[in-house]
C-alpha cells in the first residue's frame, strides 16, 4: 500500500529538482525558490510518496490573502489525485475566511478541473499571459474552507 505522508520543510534543491521533473525543466530558478524560502510569509509543504517526495505547493500569505505561486507533481504521481489530497493538506494550515488565489493556464484543462472540483473559481482572464506558447492565464479564487463535496478527499 501506498504510504502518503506531508512536511513542511524544504529546501531549494528540492523545490527545483521536483519543478524540473514536473514540468519538464524548471519554470522557476533556483534563486527564485531561494527567495522565495527566506520570506516569511512564504508557506511551502511537500507531499511525499513512500518517503520520496513527489510534489509540493507554495504559496504567500498576506493578511487573509493565499495566493498560490506553484503546484507542481513529479510524472510518475500526476492522474492519481496527488495534488488534490496535497492541496487539501495545505489548506487545512490557513484560517477561516482567508482567500486562496492562484493563475492556471487556459489550456491546463487538468488543473482546471481540480481547482473547480475544489470550489475555485474564474474570476478573471489575464490574455496572452503565459510565452512558449501564448496563452491566457485564468484568475481563479476560492475562500476556506473548502466546502463539503467540493473535494474527492
């Protein structure tokens, strides 16, 4: 059986080394997760599969405003609702009433559907956002907590 498992520690080798196999090569530097790590109001947590770890999701809290800079599950994780169950992990560490929001691409029909299985929603469409290639980035928001039925978890 499958053992999953979450932390909240992590560091920029990590961070960078899961992105890249994520996606294929990093869309974010090494400095940037280094950055990112030294600010305080950055929250990052790593879901781990049979102690490997296999994806995380980071985020900045101001106030009551979550806003999602990255969600990222290794290949060989993806399909099996990993990032859902991470997500829901994650979220459970914010207050009530706060705001999550995040940017997906237009053509990431995937994601999409987690984040509306979730109670996301589009509230805007930021056009031709995203390079290699073009596309629009949708804005898309959510309160906690989530709602009961809105997760498969």
């Amino acid at each position: 059986m499958t053992q999953i498992d979450y932390r909240d520690t992590t560091t920029t080798e990590e961070l960078y080394a899961i992105a890249k196999a994520a996606y294929k090569g990093s869309p974010w530097t090494k400095q940037l997760f280094e950055n990112d790590l030294k600010n305080k109001n950055a929250h990052y947590l790593i879901v781990l599969v049979d102690n490997q770890p296999a994806g995380f999701v980071g985020g900045t809290l101001i106030i009551d405003e979550l806003s999602i800079s990255n969600v990222a599950i290794v290949p060989t994780q993806q399909g099996v609702h990993l990032a859902e169950r991470m997500l829901v992990a994650y979220f459970a560490n914010f207050a009530p009433k706060t705001r999550v929001l995040l940017e997906v691409r237009e053509q990431n029909k995937r994601a999409i559907r987690l984040y509306e299985r979730m109670g996301f929603e589009v509230y805007n469409v930021r056009e031709e956002y995203y390079r290699d290639p073009v596309e629009d980035a949708y804005l898309m928001d959510v309160y906690l907590p989530l709602q009961k039925g809105e997760t498969n978890g």
